[in-house]
C-alpha cells in the first residue's frame, strides 16, 4: 500500500451564493476545502442554518472534519443608501456626511449630503479630527475632514469618483472608540453558539481587550467554546500584536482593509512578520484577501497569484482563504483545487525556499519538551508519522509548532476538539470511539494508523502520549515504535 503525502497547510473557504448547495458545498470538501466559511457581513440566519446543517452533513458523506468559521461583520463603517444612480464626487467637492435616517442640521448650502450608517455617525465624530483622513469604496475615493459638527462631519474630496450605496469607509490613522462587537455581532455568535461553530472571527480587532470580552461573553452564557480568531486589518492591532497573540487562538491576516489602511506597499512585510510571530508563539493563522481573486470570473490564476499563495506557504502560514473565488464566483471548486495544487508544489520546495528561525519549547512545559523531541526523533529515524494522542488537541498543536517533515497524526475522541485542528499546520486528525488505557497501546496505535491508511506495516512510527492514565494534559512520554501488525 502506498501513503500519499498529506498537504500541510489547511484551506479555507467562504460559502456563498456560488456555493450554497448540498452537492457544491460536498464538491468543495472532495476538492480539498478544510474549513467553510460563513461570512455573517451577508445573508439572513436562516441562510446560515441552511449552510450549517449543509457542511456538517457533506462533512459526513466525505469522512472528513470539516471545521465552520462564523466571521462576524464587526464595527463596519459604511456609507448609508444614496441614489441608484450613485453620487459622483471629484476633487474640491465638498461632502456633508450626516446619520442615515435624520435631516442634516448643518447648512448643506455648496456641500453635498451622503448618509453614513447610524450607530457609527457619533462615534466618528468624536473620532475624528480637523485634516483626518476619510477613505471610500477600498481607497478608490479620499479625502479629508474640514469640520466636525457631532454628529456631522464635513469633508473635502481630495480624490474623486463615483460612490453607490453602503460602500465601505476606512480611517487611516484615526483611532476608534467604536465598540469592537455591535449588536448584531452580539445576536450574530448567539446563533453561532447555538448551531456549534467550530471557531469565530472577530472583524476589525484593536486590542487584547476586544478578545477576551468576546471569550467572557461565551464563558458565561454558553457551553460551548468555539476558537477565537482575530483579524488583523486595522493599525492599532498591526503594530501592537504582542499582546494580541497571548489571548487569542488564532489570527486571520486581512489584507483587503489593512492594504486601504496602511497602504498596499506595507501589507508583504507585515504579513511576513505576523507569520512569524505567530510561529514562534504556536498560534495558528490564516493568510487571507485576494489569493486567487482573478479566478472569480477566470478558471486559471494569474502567476502573481499563483506566487502570492506559494510564498504564504513559504513563510509559514498555517491556512490560506478564499473569499469570492469559492463564495460567488464562477468557479468555487476549481479555485479549492488549483489552491491544492499550488500548495503542494509549494511544499515540495518549503526546504529549500522557507528560512525559519530554530524554536527551543517553552521552559517549564513538559508537553512543549516532548513534542519538541518527537519532532527531532521523527527526523532522524525517518519515521513515516507522528502520532499524538490527544484529547483536547493541545499536544498536536504544540507540535506542529516545530514545523516537523514527518506527517503529524491526532489520534482523538472528540469530535469538536478534532474539527479545530483544520487550523493548524500539519495536521491530519483520526477520529476513535475513546482513548482509553490498554495493555497493549502501540498495539492499538498501529492498528488505528494502518487502518486509516496513514502508515503501513513495517514502519517506524514516533508516539506521543500521557501514561499510564491517558487522562488530559498527562502527555510525558515519547517511544519509536515499529508497525507489526498480527496476520
């Protein structure tokens, strides 16, 4: 029997009006797809049901664990409804921004009037300052504040264009008092709660502060512990990420917003040291925006594309996302499987293309030591995997960590706890009834790894396990094992 090589970093898609039946959304998985993304800035809840109960089913169909990111739309800052003919704007205009639903009370005399939505018209007006910048529609139009009025704010156009309604707005350099989860949110993740996602987004993130609020709220009002995974689009966030990688689970590198907010020169160094720190720290993360963005309407890449997601491999990241290739454009299934492709090319050069600094585990944790060593033991002895027995996930994550060659095998009895290791570099997860003490574990090990076809008689293994009680966060032992199975 021959062991293909598994691909190690993880695929995530968005699920959308080009994605939305049974049949695509099991289509996608087959392709490679390793979680789906729900994009709550769209779509009813009753959609989102729908997608839910349909990924957990072709989940099933595939025998594969497919991982659900519910990525809440967080503090958007949009312009309100205009004509339908849109508002063309060029430079000298100036524009009286005003909250959506009222009259304007400043004089609109030689301005031109553009709602902006409600609940975020006070909060820029305390925001923002004489000469702040105000971007529209992804930075295609700029300008500048002139006056503040609360709640109206008066700006001068600076670079034209035609605006249409509930375009998006960025404030470069301006910091935020909005709060980092609006009502919706807050509506949006009780159903999240509700349905099981296996992990949440939290859009526009600024500090520490935004998470663990986040992860109280679901502390105290549910069961159920979802990931946390924290987009890093806005300044605040891009230049003090230390103390946001402590408390979160993982980080989702936006590119889309933070490429309008810092200019795009900025986003390729940025994305390098996010990897990177996020490597160090063991702390999965997503690189995302615009990865095949030409396959939308196209069933080939662009080789800038195609370069862009080899060198996120290359830097270490642990997944990469598609958003409107898999969500609403023309070809879904073929953007997961030429993602595929171009991974594993990718991977087949990592050593000769990826320079990362050399981790040491972190002083005093007994599992960081062990997995570290298995790491080393697997290279040295050739071994054809790694298998980590695990409960709750940790061990396998704290390997992966070490960047191992050797194919990293979770063999668990969770389900949930499974699903969230589609995050994570690396790893391939086995699904048992339970773990459970036995005379004869290796034993046990082997047959579980033959039988899901991820080694084969014969070969050398590395095992990684708590004993003698195989109970949680017990894992202390390492042993090389040779596969013989019993004919």
């Amino acid at each position: 029997m021959h062991v293909s090589p598994k691909r190690k970093v993880k695929i995530v898609g968005t699920l959308g009006p080009a994605s939305n039946t049974p049949e695509k959304i099991e289509a996608l998985i087959r392709a490679g797809l390793d979680t789906a993304r729900l994009n709550f800035s769209h779509g009813t809840h009753d959609v989102h049901r729908a997608l839910f109960k349909a990924v957990r089913e072709a989940s099933a169909r595939c025998g594969k664990h497919i991982a659900i990111l519910q990525d809440l739309q967080g503090p958007k800052l949009r312009l309100g409804k205009l004509p339908p003919e849109g508002v063309m704007l060029k430079a000298g205009d100036e524009v009286l921004l005003y909250p959506e639903g009222t009259t304007p009370r400043s004089s609109t005399v030689g301005r031109i009037p553009m709602p902006i939505s409600a609940e975020i018209a006070a909060p820029l007006s305390r925001d923002l300052k004489k000469g702040s910048r105000v971007l529209f529609d992804d930075g295609k139009v700029s300008s500048e504040v002139k006056e503040v009025h609360a709640p109206e704010i008066v700006i001068t156009i600076s670079v034209g264009g035609k605006l249409t309604s509930n375009k998006g707005m960025n404030l470069p350099g301006s910091p935020l008092s909005l709060p980092g989860c609006t009502d919706k949110d807050l509506l949006d993740l009780k159903l999240g709660l509700e349905l099981g996602v296996d992990a949440v987004a939290l859009s526009f993130v600024r500090t520490p502060k935004d998470i663990t609020f986040v992860k109280d709220l679901i502390r105290k009002t549910s069961n159920h512990q979802p990931l946390i995974v924290s987009k890093i689009e806005r300044e605040e966030a891009v230049y003090a990420p230390e103390g946001i990688l402590e408390v979160t689970d993982s980080i989702l590198i936006a590119r889309g917003d933070m490429a309008v907010e810092l200019g795009a020169q900025k986003v390729p160094v940025i994305q390098k040291m996010l990897i990177r720190m996020s490597n160090e720290l063991g702390v999965p993360v997503i690189t995302a925006t615009q990865m095949l963005e030409s396959m939308i309407s196209c069933p080939t890449p662009t080789r800038a594309e195609a370069s862009d997601v080899a060198n996120a491999v290359f830097d270490g990241t642990d997944a990469v996302m598609l958003s409107a290739e898999s969500a609403s454009g023309d070809y879904p299934v073929i953007s997961v499987e030429t993602m595929v492709k171009i991974i594993l090319e990718a991977e087949s050069e990592a050593e000769n293309y990826s320079v990362h600094r050399p981790l040491t585990p972190i002083h005093g944790s007994v599992v960081d030591s062990i997995e570290y060593s298995a790491s080393k033991i697997a290279a040295h002895v050739g071994a054809a995997a790694i298998a980590c027995l695990t409960h709750s996930g940790t061990a396998a994550r704290s390997l992966a960590k070490y960047r191992p060659q050797n194919p990293i095998v979770a063999i668990m009895d969770n389900p949930a706890s499974l699903r969230k290791l589609a995050f994570v570099w690396g790893v391939d997860g086995v699904l048992i009834p339970d773990i459970v003490a036995t005379d004869d574990l290796f034993g046990m090990v082997s047959k579980v790894l033959v039988d899901n076809h991820r080694a084969q008689d014969g070969d050398t293994i590395v095992v990684t396990a708590g004993v003698p009680t195989l109970r949680r966060g017990t894992t202390n032992m390492i042993k090389v094992h040779e596969i013989k199975i019993k004919s």
